[in-house]
C-alpha cells in the first residue's frame, strides 16, 4: 500500500507510512522516494553529464573516499582553501547545471512530510558512495542560515547512518537506510553529527555496486 501526498510524484510511504522520529525536529521517511528511484537516477545522470562526478580534497589535503557532485544555483565545495559553496563547478568554470525538478519536487515533499513546510533547497550535493567509502561524523554548518532543514535521500544500496547528537564525542545510534529512504532533520536537530559507515559490498538493480546520497540544502 501507499499513499499520496500533495499529489505531486512521490506515492508516499510503502508500509510503514508515518515518519519516524529520531529525536526533536528529525525524522526518518521509510521508502518515501523508493517508487521514484529510476527516475530519480536517469536525472541524476544527466547531471552527472554536466558535472562529473569527483573525489574532493578537505583543506587538510585529505582525499575523500566519497565521489560528489552538485546541482542547483550553488554547490557545495571541498578544497585546500576551505569549505564553501560557489555557483560554479571549479572543474570547469562554470554554473553547476539545474536542479530537475524531479529532485526538487522529492525535496519539497520529503520536508513536509516531516514537518517542514515552503522549503526551497538552493543546493543538491550528490554523494556516490562504493564500497569502502565512508562519510566521517559532522555537522552541516557551511550555510548561512540554519532555519532551513537538511534533506537526505538514499538510493540504492543499504548503508549504516550514523545519527550522533550535538557534540562530536556523543556516541552515534547506527540506523539502516535502505533503497528510498529519507531522513530530514532541522530545528534543535539542525547540527547534529551524522555520518555514513564504511558500505558494504553488494550490488543493486538501480545503482549496481554503489550507494547515491541525495543531500538538498539551503545554503544562502
């Protein structure tokens, strides 16, 4: 079973279609963008198109396992100089291609659905994760404002989503996010750490040998 919301082009949640909470003002949307998926990942190629997928370097001169991309006015930016977001893909000078409204539609609905209403990402970083690959615990703090909540949509693979607390030292719950999950958080939770285990190998009909993180935001 499903249900609709807002009539726009996600059907839902399959089974279990209420939000789950994580802790005040986050929540986990089991399947909510699982009957989306292709149509999700064919978008996502055409940005890929544009913008190909990199490993970026942290000002540490650390290379992230992680191959990102971005989509939207800005996107976000791992360098020696520092993290930031820019309107345009380094790599090649110039503005990162649009949002498909495939994503941003997901967006919309995905913050809804969690108690956010009117909101209006102006970024969409992209994560590829391959086996191995892993998103050390950290706070989403580069953007200006924190009003806004973070969108986190899973694709393919199932991984293990770290959910810490508001200091670095609290110790993470380790939540399983499968193919469509989405997990919003804001509000008193908008800086907590989170983080992605290294994934297991597998392999999946939609991504083959790889997890796609879909993370929307509004930067400016």
């Amino acid at each position: 079973m499903s249900r609709k919301t807002n009539g726009g082009l996600f059907d839902g949640l399959p089974g279990e279609d209420q939000p789950q909470p994580l802790a005040e003002g986050a929540a986990h949307l089991r399947g909510f963008a699982s009957a989306a998926t292709d149509g999700l990942i064919a978008a996502l190629r055409r940005v890929a198109e544009v913008a190909s997928f990199r490993h970026m370097v942290t000002p540490g001169g650390y290379r992230m396992s992680v191959a990102m991309t971005n989509c939207g006015p800005v996107g976000w930016v791992s360098d020696p100089s520092g993290y930031r977001y820019d309107a345009s893909d380094p790599e090649t000078g110039q503005p990162w291609p649009p949002m498909p409204a495939e994503f941003l539609d997901l967006a919309r609905q995905a913050a809804a659905a969690a108690g956010f209403e009117k909101f209006e990402p102006d970024c969409c970083l992209v994560n590829r994760y391959e086996p191995g690959a892993k998103l050390s615990l950290h706070q989403d703090k580069d953007e200006r404002d924190f009003a806004a909540p973070i969108v986190s949509v899973s694709l393919g693979l199932p991984a293990v989503f770290l959910w810490g607390g508001l200091k670095r030292s609290d110790r993470p719950r380790r939540i399983r996010l499968e193919n469509g999950d989405v997990v919003v958080w804001g509000g008193p939770s908008r800086l907590v750490y989170h983080g992605i285990a290294p994934l297991a190998d597998g392999e999946h009909p939609a991504t083959g040998r790889c997890r796609v993180n879909l993370t929307f935001r509004k930067a400016r």
